[in-house]
C-alpha cells in the first residue's frame, strides 16, 4: 500500500501527500501575534515552522472552516488565492468565493493521480463544541481520503463530538490513518465545553475509528488550547495505544 506522507507545518496546517496528491490543511501562516475575532482576541504563540513560500505546490487545500484566524488567517487567504481548488464548508465559499468549492457532508470529490487513479476526498460532518453550540461557532467539515492502494485517512477538522466519530466510523472505516485536531480548546466563546478534542477523546476517537496511526494536530501554538503534546501521550498511554500516537514536530516530515 502506498504511504501517506504528513509534514507539520504548525497549528493546524500539515501537508498530507497520498497517491501523489499534495493537500495543505486550514492554511496559517501568520507570526505569533493577538488576532481580533468579533469583541475578543485570540493569541497565537508560535510562528509556521514553514513560511508559505517554502511549501511546494498543493493540488488543494482541505479548509475546515474560515471563520477563525487560528484556521484561516491573513496569509492563508492570500495562499488560496494560488491554490487551483479549496474544499470547504457553503459558508466558507458564500463568504470568500472561488477559489472555495463547498462540498457538503457525505459528498465528494475525486482529484486526479499522477498514476491515472484518483483521490477520492468525501466531506464529513463536524461539530465545534458541544451540542446547540453551532449557532455561536459556525459551520465546521472533516475529511475522509481515499483510493485505490491508498490507506484510507480521516482529517477531523475542528470536531469536539464523538458520537460524529461514530458516525463517519460506521459509514466510511475503518480507518489507517486519524489526523485529529485536539488540544481541548476552550475559549469564553462557550465557557462550559471544549471546542475540539480533549487528549482522553483523541484516544477514544482512535479506538473508534479503528486507527492503527494517529497525527494530532492543532494542540499547540495558540493559547485557547488548553492541552498539549503531553497530555495526548499520557492519554494515549493510558488507553494502551501508545504505539499508534505520532506527535509531530514543527517542521518534521512522518511517514505512514
């Protein structure tokens, strides 16, 4: 089976190369700074570990949502606007356009392979918070990739719920890959509930999924994540699936 190549750049943005597809996640690239979001800010920590133009070219970018700056800040709506295709939420492509293509749940997409083959990206369902909490954070998707020969890789997106986990494993795993964005974010926004994965749900999700290799991200950098690297290792150790946690560093290239 061909491999599934994921370089870090930082946050949420990773570069996942499969069947010679090159893909970028939620595109950030602006330096560590306080990021205004309606009557608040959010503050990012760290810089990319890769500026945008030392990234080769992507065939397309898998945009969670654009509402945030820690998914889509300055620089990275300047990045789209030299990507051949993004793939995103109808609100997402209502508010920026071409090039956003909406693609709604359970619905996909097939990009070309150089070997003839196809990429199959599916849109699947994600939620920001908890219940009811849609209203407040907006439209949220995942991932799932597929194709011929190639492993099968789940991209949560900014996804706090796993009963949407149980959903997309029942209807499209199993899974060899889980890229989960964690971090337990917590922001005034909803006060009571974490807004993406908590470390203990990143395992849980991973149990689900039937995931034998898991790449967080989205856990670091900002300074509404609440956990960190070492808590998903403690997490992932405690539920026995230390062997399939892939913490990567900023700017590492993990080969699966």
């Amino acid at each position: 089976m061909t491999t599934a190549d994921i370089l870090y750049v930082g946050g949420p943005t990773a570069v996942i190369e499969l069947g010679g597809v090159r893909l970028l996640t939620d595109p950030t690239f602006d330096p560590p700074g306080e990021y205004p979001i309606g009557s608040r800010s959010l503050v990012k920590t760290a810089g990319p570990a890769l500026p945008e133009k030392e990234i080769a070219p992507v065939d397309a970018v898998l945009l969670s949502h654009d509402q945030h700056p820690d998914n889509l800040d300055t620089a990275g709506r300047r990045y789209l606007a030299a990507v051949p295709l993004t793939l995103s939420t109808a609100s997402a492509y209502d508010r920026i356009g071409a090039p956003v293509r909406a693609l709604p749940a359970w619905q996909h997409a097939d990009l070309p392979r150089p070997d003839g083959g196809v990429l199959r990206v599916t849109a699947v369902p994600a939620l920001h918070g908890p219940e009811g909490s849609e209203p407040v954070v907006g439209e949220v998707t995942g991932f799932v990739l597929s194709g011929e020969g190639l492993p099968t890789v789940y991209v949560s997106g900014d996804n706090a719920s796993l009963g949407v986990v149980r959903a997309i494993a029942d209807r499209l795993g199993p899974f060899d890959v889980a890229v989960l964005f964690a971090g337990a974010a917590r922001t005034p926004l909803v006060p009571d509930a974490p807004l993406t994965l908590t470390s203990e749900d990143a395992a849980e999700a991973a149990r689900i999924l039937g995931a034998r290799h898991v790449v967080p991200l989205h856990f670091e950098h900002w300074a509404h994540f609440t956990q960190g690297g070492a808590e998903l290792t403690e997490a992932f150790s405690e539920a026995g699936l230390a062997d399939r946690l892939h913490l990567p560093e900023p700017g590492s290239l993990i080969r699966l």
